[in-house]
C-alpha cells in the first residue's frame, strides 16, 4: 500500500483529499503547517507528497527545497496544490524539483490521475536505474573499482548500499532455501540522532556515523551483509548455514572460526546494542548513543526483500516508540499495532485544532475546613470514532512526537481562561495545577508564553500552579534551578509532583525553590494498615513542613487513609474520596454548592452541602 503525505493548511482541503485518498486504499499521513509536514516526511518516508504553496511560516517552496536538500526525501515524488496558475510560480516550483501541479479546486478525477501518474513514473525510473546500473557493472568487466563503489556503497561510511543488499539478497535466499534455512535481517536505527546534527553540527554527525558502521563491522561475521541505508539506519543480513544446529548462541559473532555456530538473530542483537552503548570519543569529546534494532526473518515474515525490509522497519519503530536501546522481532500482530498508533498519531495531530480536547478537573481539598482549595487540570481526548482515549494511550504519543509541547500550551491557555472564569461569576477563588512536561520545561521561550497566557486570560499568578516531576528536575539542576526562581518571580506556585518515586531526598528538595508537595498514591494506598507507608507518609508530612513546604496527598480513596492524613496533619488532599476529575460545569456547580469534606466524631465523613 503506497503511503501519501498531504501538507495542507486548510483544514476543510486536507480533510477531502484524504477522505479521497482513503478510498482507493492509499495510507495517507496529514500535517496542517509545512513545518509538520517536513518533520513527517523524513519520519515516515512517504511514496508521495501533495502540498500546498501558500501557507504561513514555512511555504510549499520552503518545504520542497527543505525535502530535496535531505538525501533521505531527495527523490520522493512531489505535486504542488495552489489556487494560483501563474507560470512564473509554477517555474519557481520546478526549479526547485516539483513533479507536477494541481490547480484548486480539482476534481477526484485529476488527483488521482496526476498521483497514479507520478507514481508510475517514479517506480519506472527506479527499477531502470537499478536495471541499467546491474547491467552496467555486468558489461563492463574492466569497470574502475571507484564507479563500482559509486553504485553500490555508501560514499561516507563505504558500506554496501541499499541496491546491494537488494541484488545479494535473491541468490542468498536461493542457496538457504535448498539448504532449508533462514535469512535475518536487523533494521538498525540510531536513537534521537537528530540531536547530534542539530546540537554538533553534520560534520561532527557524519564522523560519529563513521565510528558507528565500524562498531557495527565487528559485530557480523564473514557472509554477512552490513549496510547503510540513509542517514542513521543501518542494516545487517544474516543467513543460516542450514536447518541444523542453529538455536540460539551468545558466542562471539566475531568468531569466524568454521566450526562456531551461526547466531541467530536475537543472539547477535543484544551485543550489537550493547557495543553501541558504549561511550565514543571524538573531538575530545564523549558521546552517548542508543540504537534501536527491528528483526524480520525469511521465509516466516516473508520472501521478498523490500517487504522484509519494511516488516524490520516497522519492529525497530515500535522499539523506538518503547523508548529505545531494545530490539523487537516483526510479528503480525505488531504491524497492525503500529499502524494503529500511526492513525492516532495522525489524529492526535489535529485533536486541538478539531476541538477534541477537553480539560476535566480534580478537586484539591484543605483539611483544614474542608473546603475546595484548587483543582488540577488534566487532559481529556474525544476522538471522533474511538471515542474517549485514555491518557495512558495518547500522552506517551504526545511525549515521543513532540506534540506534547502545543498539547501542553493549549491545556496551560484554557486552564487560565477556564479559571478566571470562575472567578468572573464570582465564585470562590481557587488555583489551578497544571503538568508541565518535560519538553515545555525546556522551552527556551517558556517564561515568555507563560506571561502572554496570563496577560490574555487576565488570570492573578498566584492561582496558578506548575507541576513538575523529579525526573524533568534533576536533569541540568543548575539550569532547573534559574528556571524555576524565573518562573517563581512571576507569582506563579510551583509544586514538585509524585514525591518519593523518583530522587528525593532532604538535600535535593532544599535545592528547588518549591512551594508545594504532592505525595505519589503509592504510599498513601493502605496507609491505615501498611505500617510502611503510614511511617513513609508521615516522614514526608514532617519533612515538607520542616522547609515550609504545603503537603498534596494523592489519591486518597478512603476515610481511613484520610483519617491517618489527617492525624498527620497533611495540609491537602486529592482523590476519588472526595471526586474524581469532573468536567468544569461539574467543578462549577461544586463550588457554587459549597461541597466540602468535614470532620465528626473522629471520623471523617463525605458531605455535600
């Protein structure tokens, strides 16, 4: 099934045409800005792209010039869509290296003509080439071994190509199949190398790629193939000698003794990974990288190349999306898993220009008079034929695709505004916590759109609460630290979220300049019989107040964990005991009603008033 990318900002447009495109059984990816849709591209490899050229920030031309600049989306075939016939604007697109032009509006008919026609040509081009270059080296006996290399080895790391493995493959799979054995191949892609080019530089990058193909060559053993296959994936094509005595083994595979067995793939993964893991050294300077390694074997997964390549492809994006530095075997199961995700992914990209996104609230309750103190704001997502996405589903996706920054930014602007709300009918004032993730953390600009989302929603500071995690904390400290005096000389709270998961000690919460604990559910479970956690608890309780720290305690479910709170003098707590996260009319009517907990006889009992 041949995948299109349809870069279009006008929402109604890109709608249709992959309505259209999802007719005729195309995969079809969409992205609403021409930043999005570069990203996307060099992510996903797209057989095709339609995109707009009138769009704000990054136009089509920008797009297309930033696409054939990469080696990687150089030759994907590419149709301009404009409401312009001008020549001179469709001039500017061909020299650039556009395929063809699509004036608005078309009809189905046209689209479909033109991207048929496209595709046609450039599935002719390249089996020619690859014809034409397989007859050339064939013919030419005496052929200089530099215009060999040319055609088949990559010019930076002088490892067999993609061509190569393509013409190595059918006669390796010829002789393994008369000996009844099998064929592995391991997709190897570098983690977040984009960091390295972007934060290094590409020459610094192309060096560190150098390094790793020779790591890489001392992981294969003579027969096999290892290649690269664009930018930082590699690939490693390993054959059995025969049905017999190939089970799994952890001896070296740089063993070329002929008396060792072969490794199966598994065997051979582990140590590739654990060889990358270890530090490099260049420019007097020590780099860390992980891989992520993806395994299809013949004739289980398939007999055709390209389709093996593709099922490798998709195991190593799903140990990407598993956080990487693993390797996963292809299985059916997992190709519709993660063609799953991709649709969400691509739902997902949209869910807050459709409006799917909703903010439901907790209620954060004193103790001390029962009353409701503030609430946090937590992400809903209604998607329009799966209904409501739980957050354990989409805000890892959110996390891996970067989308958790306009995610984040947007539950930041309609807290705010929802808050100030509130305040506007005159109910009771309270504040508001909202997660900052780690990528909005570090924004550069953070600061800056924090003040112009309280300007806009006329919101006082000090209702608003930030919170963060121990993990996003202690990754530059030094810099963490400057950061949250920034942000605390804006009269904003900041509360460090889950305490006591994660690094937490007296020495590390002196550091930050907090106004608020939240004790993670995991200790208050139970705290009425686990004497563990009731100790635990109340260590937290004591130490917190001792920094003139207010205690959150999550969570809490039952009048006996409450009580134990209580006696503890915990300062607030938040939990189903009390209500679970309601939609802001329900949070509405609560305040308005006055509901609160209150104390009797020793006991605490839910009342609503």
């Amino acid at each position: 099934m041949k995948k299109i990318l349809v870069i279009e900002n006008e929402e109604l447009v890109r709608k249709n045409i992959l309505e259209i495109l999802d007719t005729v059984d195309f995969r079809v990816i969409g992205a609403c800005n021409g930043g999005i849709g570069v990203q996307l591209a060099e992510e996903h490899l797209p057989d095709l792209i339609l995109c707009d050229v009138m769009m704000p920030e990054l136009d089509g031309y920008g797009v297309l010039e930033a696409l054939r600049n990469n080696p990687v989306t150089a030759t994907i075939p590419f149709i301009f869509l404009t409401a312009k016939g001008d020549k001179t604007d469709i001039r500017q697109g061909m020299n650039l290296g556009a395929d063809d032009y699509l004036t608005k509006p078309f009809r189905r008919k046209e689209l479909l003509g033109a991207i048929e026609a496209r595709l046609i040509k450039h599935d002719t081009l390249y089996q020619g080439y690859a014809r034409e270059q397989s007859r050339a080296v064939a013919s030419v006996p005496d052929l200089p071994p530099e215009r060999s290399e040319l055609i088949y080895y990559d010019h930076l790391t002088n490892l067999p190509n993609q061509l190569l493995v393509r013409e190595q493959f059918e006669p390796l799979r010829d002789r393994t199949h008369q000996k009844g054995g099998w064929i592995a191949i391991l997709s190897i892609g570098l983690d977040r190398f984009k960091r390295i080019n972007q934060n290094l530089g590409h020459d610094f990058g192309d060096r560190l790629l150098m390094e790793v193909a020779q790591r890489l060559s001392q992981c294969v053993r003579p027969g096999d193939i290892l290649a690269r296959l664009h930018t930082d994936q590699f690939a490693i094509v390993l054959a059995s000698g025969s049905d017999k005595g190939d089970r799994p083994t952890l001896s070296d595979p740089r063993d070329d003794s002929s008396s060792s067995p072969k490794p199966m793939p598994e065997a051979i993964a582990q140590p590739i990974l654990d060889r990358l893991t270890q530090p490099f050294c260049l420019e007097n300077r020590e780099i860390f990288i992980t891989a992520s390694i993806g395994i299809s074997i013949y004739p289980q997964d398939g007999e055709d190349v390209d389709q093996l390549m593709k099922y490798a492809g998709v195991a190593m994006s799903y140990a990407k999306q598993l956080g990487g530095n693993q390797y996963q075997s292809y299985t059916p199961t997992l190709q519709s898993e993660f063609l799953d995700d991709l649709t969400l992914e691509t739902s997902l990209r949209y869910a807050v220009e459709r409006q799917e996104l909703e903010l439901y609230y907790q209620p954060i309750v004193g103790l001390e008079n029962g009353k409701i103190v503030g609430a946090e704001a937590l992400v809903r997502w209604h998607h329009p034929q799966q209904g409501m996405i739980p957050p354990v589903k989409f805000i890892p996706l959110a996390e891996q695709t970067g989308l958790i920054a306009p995610i984040g930014e947007w539950v930041l602007q309609t807290a705010c505004n929802q808050t100030k709300s509130w305040q506007a009918e005159g109910l009771p004032p309270v504040r508001v916590a909202v997660n900052l993730s780690f990528r909005q953390f570090n924004q550069v600009d953070l600061s800056e759109r924090l003040v112009r989302i309280l300007d806009e929603s006329g919101l006082d500071p000090s209702y608003l609460e930030l919170e963060l995690t121990e993990s996003i904390l202690v990754q530059n400290v030094e810099v963490t630290i400057a950061k949250l005096n920034e942000l605390k000389s804006m009269g904003v709270q900041i509360s460090l979220d889950d305490f006591g998961t994660g690094y937490s000690s007296l020495s590390y919460l002196q550091q930050f300049p907090f106004d608020l604990l939240k004790i993670d559910r995991c200790f208050v479970q139970d705290i009425n019989t686990n004497a563990t956690n009731a100790a635990l608890t109340n260590a937290i309780i004591q130490m917190a107040h001792s920094l003139n720290l207010k205690v959150i305690a999550e969570g809490v479910e039952t009048r006996e964990e409450l009580a134990v709170l209580y006696e503890n003098k915990c300062d607030n707590i938040q939990g189903y005991l009390f209500s679970r996260p309601v939609k802001a009319e329900e949070f509405k009517r609560m305040l308005q009603e006055g509901k609160r907990l209150e104390r009797q006889s020793q006991s605490v009992r839910h009342l609503t008033e």
